[in-house]
C-alpha cells in the first residue's frame, strides 16, 4: 500500500519535472460534473431565497460518493489582500433576512471608520471579513467586486485536503461559486511559507458553468448597497487537485490578472473538500 502510494509520487514528480502531465478533461464535462445541491429553508421557490439563505447542503460526485455540509473546509484564513481599485466597489455581501453569516453588506473602505479612502488598515480588516462570509454554507454569504480593478489575496484552508486519486479523477476537491460565470481568476498553489508549488490554473469564464442538476440564484444589490430586484445565477467551477498539480492542498493565492475571457471582477465563494478516504495516515506518510 505505502510502496504504491510512493510510486504515485514518483511518476507525477517526473511528469511535473518533464512538463508533459496530461491535460484533464472539461469539468464541464458530462458525466464527470458533482450535482450540487442547495436548500432554502422557508422558501418553496429558491428564486425567493435570495433576500436569505441558500445553503449549499451536499455535494453528490459522479460516482454516486455524497459529501454532506458537515465536511465541507472553508477557507479559515485570508492573507496578503490587495485591492487598488475605487470605492464603493468591493464589499462581502449576504442576504438581509440571512441567519447563516452575518447579514447586509461590508465595504472595505469603511473597515477604519474613515470611508473616503482605502488604507492598510482596510485592506487587514476586510481579509477577516472575506473568511468569516466564507466561514459557513451559506452561498448567498460571499464576496463580490464590481469593477475591472483586480485583487489578490492568500487562502489558507480550514484544514489540508488531500486528493484521492493523484491523477485526473471525477471527485473534485476546490469549487469556485461566481456570480454569472462571467469572471475570471488564476489560482497558485502555495506551500507553508507561500512559495508556489505545483501549476497555476487559470479559470476563464466559459470554465465557470452552470450548477446541476439544478441551477442557483442569489441576491443582488445596487452599488449603494440597496437590494435589487431580481437575482444573480451562481455558477460553479470545479477543480481536481490534479489540476493545480498537487496531491494535497492548504494555501493558495487567488488573483484577477488573466487577461480576456471575462471580466477582471470574481465574485466569490470558494469551499473545498477532502477526497482521501484516510487523509490522517496520508498526512503521517508523507508530511
Ligand atoms: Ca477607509
Ligand atoms: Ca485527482
Ligand atoms: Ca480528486
Ligand atoms: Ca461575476
């Protein structure tokens, strides 16, 4: 089993040195997309849970494996945030009537009490701001920047997951949830002390597809901060560790600077997952 498991290493090592890893197929794929599965406690139409909660309740891989809220990994750290873009523009944002994260909308500019300017202190604050909205499973609860202006920041996830198949499999581990679909963001994996590791996965709009089995909306709100009427479709981009070229996953940094494909403008809820059916024994093998 262990000698296996080091063969696993071994060739990915040597592909990852040689340049000539395979290229995974789509996630859009059919066959291999998680139907995703939401609930809207209190409201029969999901349409009319966009003022509230859309909590994201299980995860069903291809294979039929379910994953239930209760081992989803959040982001549990945000680090190195820079934002150089306008006012008014870049907030965490939930649902009013919202009992899962807290409800209404955070700008970063306001984190110092002086919202004509957008300083250090900002941009500290406003990183805590971004885990705590993503801290739950609440989808409506999330990060939204409207402008052309990118950012980038670190993640630090909860706990480490691991990849259950080191090569392309149908379990994915990372999902990005996007308002629209229409953003784009590079994703670099990281090691302990954020040096890059692994291969950088650009994700561009057409990347970034509809949820199935059925699709998902959440709330929208005017730049002022004032609801709008109608919803947003949340789309979803979901990645195999494979594809950033690592068998196991803590830190990654997310940055806006792809060119083309979509707008420079990510709306965010990112949740990830362990597929190691024993993530403890991997850990001791190879940490
Ligand atoms: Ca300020
Ligand atoms: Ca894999
Ligand atoms: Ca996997
Ligand atoms: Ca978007």
């Amino acid at each position: 089993m262990l000698g296996k498991r080091f063969a696993f290493v071994a060739v990915l090592t040597a592909s990852t040195l040689l340049g000539t890893a395979a290229t995974p197929p789509s996630s859009g794929q059919t066959g291999t997309r998680p139907n995703i599965h939401v609930i809207t406690p209190g409201y029969a139409n999901p349409r009319d849970a966009v003022g509230a909660d859309v909590l994201l309740d299980r995860i069903v891989f291809s294979d039929g494996v379910v994953v239930p809220s209760s081992a989803f990994v959040y982001p549990g750290q945000v680090h190195q945030l820079t934002y150089n873009g306008p006012l008014v523009r870049f907030r965490t944002q939930n649902g009013q009537a919202a009992t899962v994260g807290n409800p209404g909308l955070r700008y970063i500019e306001n984190e110092d009490g002086n919202p004509s300017s957008i300083s250090d202190q900002d941009r500290l604050f406003f990183a805590d701001r971004m885990e705590t909205a993503w801290a739950n499973n609440n989808l409506n609860n999330r990060v939204q920047l409207q402008t052309q202006a990118g950012y980038s920041f670190i993640v630090g996830l909860q706990t480490q997951i691991w990849d259950s198949n080191f090569s392309y499999d149908a379990r994915p581990e990372l999902f990005i949830f996007e308002d629209q679909g229409n953003s784009v963001l590079t994703i670099q994996p990281l090691d302990e002390e954020f040096n890059n590791i692994g291969t950088p996965a650009e994700v561009r709009a057409v990347d970034i597809a509809s949820i199935n089995p059925n699709k998902v909306w959440v709330g929208r709100w005017n730049q002022n901060g004032s609801p709008q009427s109608g919803t947003y479709e949340l789309k979803m981009y979901a990645i195999d560790l494979n594809r950033l070229g690592v068998t196991h996953l803590k830190w990654f940094r997310i940055t806006t600077d792809v060119q083309g494909g979509g707008e420079a403008s990510a709306d965010l809820k990112i949740v990830a997952v362990d597929t190691s059916p024993a993530p403890a024994a991997q850990t001791m093998t190879f940490d």
